[in-house]
C-alpha cells in the first residue's frame, strides 16, 4: 500500500487507522495489535478518569513501541449534563424507570459527577505523551495543541462536516478525519447541532480535501477494499475503520454485541439520542424504537449504562446500545490482523490480498 502523508507524519507502514471505542469498548489488545502490524491503533479514554489514563498509558507502552492514538471527547458535557440537579435527576429517572424495572435494577443513588472532566483529562495526555492525541467534539484550546506540538504529539482532530474540517485546519490540527454518517456510534457535530450535520462520506470527503491544507483520513462505511480505494480515490490519504475492528475477538466488545455485529440485525441501524443524550448510530432494538426521550449528556449515559450492565448480565440485547455502522453486514473477519490485512491495497486497481 503506498505510502501517503497520513503515514509519513504518524510514522506508520500503512495509512490505516484503528478507529477509537468509548465507553469501555476499545482494548489495548486490539490497539497494540493495529499498531504493531503497521496500522495505527488507538483507544477511546473519554470515559476514564486522569489517573486512569496515566495507567492505561503505561500498559500500552508495554505492549508496543509503535505509535498509537489516545482519544478523548473535547467538550464533555452538554447544557446541564455535567450536573443535572435533583429534579432533573428525578425526572430523566421516571423517563427510564420502566427499564430499572423491567430489570429489576434499584433506582441509582444521585452521584457525585456524571463523567470525567476533560480539563482533568488533557492533563495526564500531556503528561504522558503518546505519540497521537485524537479527538472528536470539537478543538483544543491553542495553548494545548501548542504543547502537544512541543512534546512532538501529532494531533487528529474530527469533522463530520466540511465547515468543521476548516475550523480544525485553521486551528493548526495535524491530521483530520472526516467522517460520514455511515458510521457507527457518535456524530461528534461541534459547529452545528448534529442533526443538521449529517454528510455521508462520498459527499464530505471530496468536499473537505478541497477545502483543507491538512491531510484527510476517510471514516464511515469503510469495511473492505472497495471502501478503502473508494476513500483514496475521492482525496483521502488514510482510512479510519471501525465497526470491522468493533466485531473482533480482541475488541472490549461484549459476546452479546459482537454476535449482533454479525447477524442480519446489523442491517438496520439507526441515529438516537436515547443512549447517551448524544446522536449516535446503532443497531435498531427496542429501547431505541420506544424513543423514550432524554436526559443531556453525560446524565443520560449515566442512567442508560447502569441499565446496560445489568441488560448485559441478563442477555437483553434490546435494552443496550449497540453500537454499530451502516457497512456492518459487509464485515467478514473475526480477528483483528485478518481484518487490518483484508483491507491493504497495492495500489487504487491492484489487491495485495
Ligand atoms: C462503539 C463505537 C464507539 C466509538 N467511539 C469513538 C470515540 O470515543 N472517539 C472517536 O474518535 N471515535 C469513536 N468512534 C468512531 C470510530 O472511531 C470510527 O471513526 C467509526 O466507527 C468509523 O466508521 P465505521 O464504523 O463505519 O467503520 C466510535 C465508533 C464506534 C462504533
């Protein structure tokens, strides 16, 4: 696979990208074993604490000494999500509380805080310094990518619409990735609300590499070759999959999720906010199709991951996000190197495997 400025700045083999898992999903397995084939791997850390990071940071050292992307959430909270007071509290629990009794889960006690604080976050990745710091939801400010530009961390910033690959050039961010709706979880609008945001990647792409001085990597429905010589051919320099790597043995995904990645199910997604107050795409199941309304995020992923661990435990594939993009059901492979290898190309006519 030829060599593209997305490679030659990350330093890796192939300009092909692990995408990141929030929510617990990513693993350093699945991130060490992209890296070490000569792809980038990277984990989803929105959802640990600065303490976490700094530990996770040292077990992935230990497994690579390729270079890997950690990912966080820039903004972390929408109005009031952060701290959702006692009345809203109550009220996104009656909203959910057919669920907690469905499962007959306890009613949550008020906690302290609903998420991390990405203020706290940035701290320990500036500490701790992987070789790639990406994001999604917006840009840091300039006096971060000014440090990470001194400690020699590359930067990859996320826009789902060409307006925000603009803002991210602009802002002086590395690498971008444009991802269409097609893809699985988050639409991590930041200029825009997202529903008013949604590109699909054969528009955005052609579209944000006119606009932009940095180069693109192309996420969003990507699941085998045709994908990946689609994307380049378009203007993009590098790939970013995810749902493929979602579904392998080494993701964090649970065995409930990763069997629905490969069943006829993985057809019908939809975009919802019920999960996590944030649009996403998953898989069409009941909680989504009742549509039950919700609280801001982070509160209502607060609530709907205590329903999910529980929904897990009890094999209740209906009452959890399930993550997943439109390309699914072209998603073959069950180990991680078979999927990175499936997708290397010689060059936009030839197949290398
Ligand atoms: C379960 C799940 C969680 C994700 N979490 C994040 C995240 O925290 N940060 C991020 O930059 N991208 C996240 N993404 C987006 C992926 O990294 C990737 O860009 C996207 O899945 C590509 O589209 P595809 O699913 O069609 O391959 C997530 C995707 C999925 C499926």
């Amino acid at each position: 696979m030829q060599a593209t400025r997305v490679s030659d700045l990350l330093k890796i083999k192939y300009p092909i990208i692990q995408g990141a898992f929030g929510g617990g999903l990513s693993s350093t397995k699945l991130l060490a074993t992209i890296s070490n084939a000569g792809g980038l791997g990277s984990f989803g850390a929105h959802h640990l604490s600065s303490d976490q990071i700094r530990s996770l940071s040292n077990e992935i050292f230990s497994m690579t000494t390729r270079p890997f992307a950690i990912n966080l959430w820039i903004s972390d909270h929408d109005k009031n999500g952060l701290q959702l007071n006692q009345k809203d509290f109550e009220k996104a629990y009656q909203v959910l509380k057919p669920y907690f009794d469905e499962l007959k889960l306890p009613k949550p006690d008020y906690p302290s805080r609903f998420g991390e604080k990405f203020s706290e976050q940035i701290e320990a990745i500036l500490e701790v310094r992987p070789p790639v710091f990406s994001f999604v939801y917006g840009i840091p400010d300039k006096t971060i990518l000014d440090e990470c530009r001194k400690k020699s961390i590359i930067t990859i910033g996320t826009a789902i619409t060409p307006d925000e690959a603009v803002a991210l050039d602009e802002a002086g961010v590395d690498l971008i990735v444009a991802t269409g709706f097609e893809a699985g979880g988050h639409r991590v609008a930041f200029l825009k609300e997202a529903e008013k945001s949604l590109f699909g990647t054969l528009s955005l792409i052609p579209q944000t590499v006119d606009r932009v001085k940095a180069p693109v990597i192309a996420a969003g429905g990507i699941a085998d070759q045709r994908g990946v010589k689609a994307a380049l051919a378009l203007g993009a320099e590098g790939v970013q999959i995810g749902t493929a790597f979602l579904a392998t043995e080494e993701s964090n995904a649970g065995d409930l999720h990763r069997s629905k990645l490969f069943s006829s199910e993985a057809r019908y997604t939809d975009l919802t906010r019920v999960y996590s107050g944030r649009l996403a795409r998953g898989m069409e199941n009941k909680m989504m199709l009742e549509h039950v309304g919700h609280a801001p995020y982070p509160a209502q992923g607060w609530f709907t991951g205590k329903i999910k661990s529980e929904a897990i435990k009890q094999g209740r594939a209906d009452l959890m996000s399930l993550w997943c993009g439109q390309s699914a059901p072209l998603i073959k492979y069950h180990k991680a190197e078979e999927v990175f290898n499936s997708l290397l190309i010689g060059s936009l006519n030839e197949e290398k495997v």
